[in-house]
C-alpha cells in the first residue's frame, strides 16, 4: 500500500483564543472559558491561565486557587461553531478528505490534494497561514503517515507551531514516547503496564503479541501494531456516530429522587432533540451517576428496538434509577445513547479487507 501523507490540526487554545481575539481587554491575560463557580468547570484555559497549572475539566474554583487573578468568560458555541465553520472551508481547499474530531482540531489525508503539491509540511504550513490570515487565530500541526503519529506530534511545538515525523523516523519516534501517550493508555492501563515494565514505546515493543492479547486482550493487537508504526485507521470524512448523550452537573448535591427524574426529563428533552437533528435512534440507554464523593456509577440496558422519543428515553433512564439504591447524595447525572442504527454501516465498512502496510520512502 502507498503511505498516506496526514496533517492534524489543532487550534491553539481554540475557545479562549477566540475570546481574546472578540475582546482585546482579555489578550495577553489568564482566562478560562466555563464556570468560575463552586460546581463550574473549565471548557479551556488561555496559555497565560496555563502557566498556572489551569486546564480543561478542571474545577472552576481549582483553576481560581491556582490562579488567583483567572478571568472566567462564559462559553459561546455559536461564536465558536461559525470560526470552525470558516477553518474546516479552508481544509476543503486542499482535500475532501477531512476529518474534523471537534470544533479545533481535525485530520487530513493530503496523499492526493487539490492543489497538487507533493510536500504535506508545506501544505500544513499554508493552512496554519492561511487560518491565521482568515481568523486571526493560531494553529499547529503534526504531519506523518498515520493519523496516530500525526496526533502526537501536533502537540510538540505549539503552540503555532508543527511537527513533521517522516516515514523512517516513525519507529524511533514512537519509541521515544510515553506509555501514557498511547491512545487507549488510561490511569489504570497505564498502571498495569508499569507494573508489567513498559514505561516508553520501546518497552512495549519488546513485548510479544501472545503477551499483550494475554494481559490486555483484544487491545493487545492494537498496541503491538502500532508501536511498529502501523496504524490503518483512514481519515474519514463522514465519521459514524456510535454514541449520543447529555449530562449535568448540579449547583448543589441532590438526594431527591423526585428532583433526579426532573433532571432526567430536561437531559432526555435534549438528547430527543440532539437525535431529530441527527436523524438517527439507539438502542443502548446508558444511566451515568456521579456521587458527591466523586465515585461513578453507569447502569445501562439494551432494547430489542430503536427509539429516539424523549418519552421512551426517559422512561428506561427512571427504571435504571430504581433499579438500585443510590449509596449517597448526586452531583451529576447524564443519559447517553448508543447501539445506534448507524453501526450497520460502520461494521460493512470493517468488513473491508485491509491493505497491507509496507515501509517505503517518498517526498514529505
């Protein structure tokens, strides 16, 4: 198979930023988007916030701690939604093959591009300019073989910076890497793969298939590939939804089950209207329960048939409610909704035979 050439790009501090560029009261300051309150959480956090150890899905009243002088701006999806709008046009210029992850940051297959041009550093470096020139707003990027690595090094110089890792250097690249860099490498599975001695990607190398489908199932393949720079997964222009969900946190702790089918309600009234607008239905409703001490609870169960009606929605999220019960006081509550009909789609797609990857050098 012929090596694809991928660009990921990830806007820098993409919700601040934009903040900072509408209000220039707030350039050159610590700020973060989200709630400066006791329950608020923090959507992003400047660079300047950063410096104080202020980052995303931390609690508002931490960030504060941290950063005393921290300037909380509330969150403007629309704002943000109309940039992203005008960066993803950009995108389209060079490649249809653009797979956007969220509002910042995006995946691109420029192996054949638009414009014609053999080199994806240059191309990346033409978009971070251009985006720069059409929004005002700074961009990074990492550009290699595979969307895994190019992920990665989007992060090394930022921020307005990039990272090209050229096909020879994907497997020292790789090894260099922190375990925790791994995509699918939470806390615990971190933990037991220190615990099993793989520390870097070259730890991780040493060890056999048998011993990895051993100690991590079918995760094992997956880690055993891609430590070897072998990573198959296509950008996809049309990603399918597997998932679809909504949740709250609450000002103040609740123990009423009355005030939780409340909650229920309002959170199934937007999951309803995220669905119409999807035009999809699921048949997995999942029940996720944060308690006051911060422990976390899902309960879920699976239908025989698709349903995408708040009534529906609401009435299975209640029987997961009693189905037991709640060991203390809540602070969050969230349904989701998965096993949707847009699987079918992605299982024949997986159906496909993959190519096989062989290493070879070309113009990057």
């Amino acid at each position: 198979m012929k090596l694809r050439k991928i660009i990921h790009v990830d806007m820098d501090a993409f919700y601040a930023s934009v903040e900072q560029l509408d209000d220039p009261e707030l350039r050159g300051k610590a700020i973060a988007v989200g709630g400066g309150s006791k329950r608020g959480v923090v959507a992003a956090a400047s660079y300047e916030a950063r410096k104080f150890g202020v980052k995303s899905a931390m609690s508002g009243a931490l960030a504060h701690k941290l950063c005393p002088q921290l300037i909380f701006v509330k969150t403007n999806f629309d704002r943000y939604r109309e940039i992203s709008q005008r960066i993803r046009k950009i995108f389209f210029e060079y490649t249809d093959l653009v797979e956007p992850l969220s509002l910042d940051e995006a995946y691109l297959d420029v192996t054949e591009n638009k414009k014609g041009n053999p080199s994806a550093t240059l191309i990346a470096k033409e978009i971070r300019e251009k985006i720069k020139e059409k929004t005002g707003l700074n961009a990074s990027a990492g550009i290699s073989i595979n969307k895994f690595v190019a992920k990665i090094a989007s992060d090394y110089n930022k921020p307005n910076g990039q990272k090209t890792v050229h096909p020879e250097e994907v497997e020292d690249f790789i090894q260099a890497l922190e375990i925790r860099k791994f995509h699918g490498v939470g806390k615990v599975t971190a933990t037991k793969m220190y615990s099993l001695g793989i520390f870097t990607g070259a730890d991780l190398k040493g060890k056999s298939l048998a011993f990895l489908q051993e100690n991590f199932g079918k995760s094992g393949p997956y880690y055993y590939n891609t430590v070897r720079g072998i990573h198959l997964s296509e950008v996809k222009p049309n990603r399918i939804r597997k998932s679809l969900g909504a949740e709250r946190t609450f000002l103040e702790n609740i123990s009423s089950e009355i005030f939780m089918l409340e909650r229920l309600e309002h959170i199934a009234e937007e999951i309803e209207r995220r669905l119409k607008k999807s035009q999809v239905a699921g048949k997995t409703i999942t029940l996720k329960i944060k308690y006051s001490d911060f422990s976390l609870q899902t309960r879920s169960k699976t239908l025989s048939y698709y349903i995408a009606s708040k009534e529906l929605i609401l009435e299975t999220a209640k029987e997961l409610l009693y189905q037991e019960k709640m060991k203390n006081s809540v602070r969050l509550l969230g349904i989701s909704l998965s096993n949707l009909n847009t699987e079918d789609r992605t299982k024949k797609q997986s159906e496909e035979p993959e190519e096989v990857y062989v290493q070879m050098k070309f113009d990057f």
